[in-house]
C-alpha cells in the first residue's frame, strides 16, 4: 500500500512514524508546503523536510521495509491507496473554533483539486477539526465518495477512559461508542460494555446519566488531543492497510429521505474504505436526538445551497 500524508504539523509526522513502525504502508509519502506561500509555512515545511531525514533513520533503526519520502508537490502522491488529509498549523494563538473551520477548509479549498487531479482512486481521509464539515464540502464540490471523517476520537477516548475509570476495571476491557457531527457527542449507553457486560449491570441510572452529561459536555477543540487524534488515525489506517473490517465511529455519509449528511456513525472498515454501516436501535429519545442532529447537520453543511 502506498500511503500519502498531506500536512505541516509535528502531528504529521507523528502518524507518520506510527505507519512506519508498524509497516502499515510498503510507502509514504509526506508532503508539505502545498499551500500559497507564507513566512511561517514555509518555516513549517522546513521542519517537516528536516524531520522527516530522521524519520528515515528511525525507520531504518526499527528494521521496516516502509519507504519514506518528502516532497512540496502533489504531483508525487500518485499511486497512492490512501490519502490523509492532516490539520493545518495556525499561528500561535489563533486556536478558536471559527479560526480553525475556516483554516482548515481553506486548506481543503487549495489542496483537494490536486489530490483529485494526482491520486484519482485514492480514497481520502479527513482528520482536519471540523472533519464532517470539510467532508461535505468535499463530496458537494467534487463529487468525491470515498471519504471517511475523523471527528469524534477525543469523546470515545474520554467515555472509554470514564467507564473505566467509575467501573475499575481495565480500560482494554471497554467497549464504548458515541455518535454525533463535529461539535455533538452522544453516548450511547445500551452499546457500552466491559468485556461483553452491559454497563448497567455495572452503574447505576445516576451513574450511567453522568457519563453521557461528561461526554455530551466535552468540546474537542477545548483541549490539546495531537496524541488521540494520532492514534484514531492510525486505527482507521490500519484498518483500510490490513482490510480489519473494523467497527469505528467516523464520519460518514448518510442519506435520509431528504438530505445527506456527514455524521459519526458506527461504520465497518475495510480495505475499501467504509464498507457499509452498521444499524443501531435507538431509544424513542435518541431517535429524536439523532433525527434533530441530521436536521442541523444538513443546514451547517449546505454551504449556501
């Protein structure tokens, strides 16, 4: 599998040696530098460029096969299986929720034609914030369907981290999932479990309502998440590379009677990308909570539509 990495951040190259290390790719490519000019972006490049020597050598010293090229074009992703589409680097202090949507979809705005133009047949990961959104853009502007979205990693880690944490019990032994767009996060309690227990045979009511207020409540871009989000993008990574047909909330697209929308839903990952979703039964109150959460994603991602 050939993998491409289009990015300017020290997250870069984190995912970056994660592919290496685990020989998820026979090769990478990092590219950087694929914007319109700047002072600081091309500083940001430089580092990437100079990091990414080490990287090599790292990738020599754990004896994998994966084969490590930088590059400023995009030219140079063709041939790729996959492309990851990684998070700009915004100026120190420029790190709002409006700030990061609009730099970010800039950045999906410059690159995405030249994706589309290099890597026709890759399918392409979104892990920018904000992932459904730019997703969307992605799919009305261009046409593109083989798209996955990463937006949620932060609240399934914490709902994991939570019900091991209140249960005391290992966290490998959780299984825990939330649906939701780029900014809502909804636990699902009947989906939850401690090596196959229900969560309710292990919480009470009070406890259980805890947790989905913990989560609901837990905004992504509050908090510095490089290593989380690092390591969902590995996950789905390795699921697409090693055809795991893994079951991960990403972000989707999803058609209804009316409208499709981008939201994380549980879908089945595979060499093909998302394969198909899984269905959920949902209570009477969730079902009202998703249907109003497709309502409000349909107008956030209709871009003047």
């Amino acid at each position: 599998m050939r993998i491409a990495l289009i990015g300017n951040s020290q997250l870069t190259l984190t995912v970056g040696w994660g592919i290496c290390e685990s020989e998820l790719a026979q090769s990478l490519v990092i590219v950087s530098g694929t914007q319109a000019g700047s002072v600081q972006r091309n500083r940001h490049t430089k580092f990437v460029a100079d990091a990414v020597e080490d990287l090599t050598l790292a990738t020599a010293m754990c004896a994998s096969d994966t084969q490590v090229t930088f590059t400023t074009v995009c030219e140079d992703i063709s041939g790729s299986d996959l492309v990851v589409l990684l998070p700009t680097q915004l100026p120190y202090g420029f790190h709002s929720a409006q700030a990061l949507k609009t730099a970010n979809l800039s950045s999906a705005r410059d690159t995405v034609p030249k994706i589309l133009e290099h890597g026709q047949n890759a399918k392409v990961l979104v892990t920018m914030p904000f992932s459904n959104y730019i997703s969307a853009w992605i799919h009305q502007s261009h046409g593109v369907e083989n798209l996955i979205g990463i937006a949620n990693g932060v609240s399934t880690a914490h709902l994991k981290s939570e019900i091991a944490t209140r249960t005391g019990y290992s966290v490998k032994d959780v299984s825990g999932l939330v649906i939701g767009d780029d900014e809502e996060t909804f636990m699902l309690p009947q989906y939850c479990r401690v090596n196959g227990i229900p969560l309710t045979q292990l919480l009470n009511e009070a406890d259980i309502q805890s947790i989905v207020d913990a989560v609901a409540s837990r905004c992504p871009y509050t908090t510095t998440s490089e290593y989380t989000l690092a390591s969902h993008i590995l996950q789905v990574i390795s699921a697409i590379s090693l055809d795991k047909k893994r079951v991960m909330s990403v972000g989707t697209l999803i058609s209804t009677d009316t409208t499709s929308v981008f939201l994380n839903v549980p879908s089945k990952i595979g060499s093909e990308g998302i394969e198909s979703i899984v269905p959920l039964q949902l209570t009477e109150s969730q079902t009202e909570q998703f249907t109003n959460l497709v309502s409000q994603s349909a107008k956030a991602q209709s871009f003047g539509k």
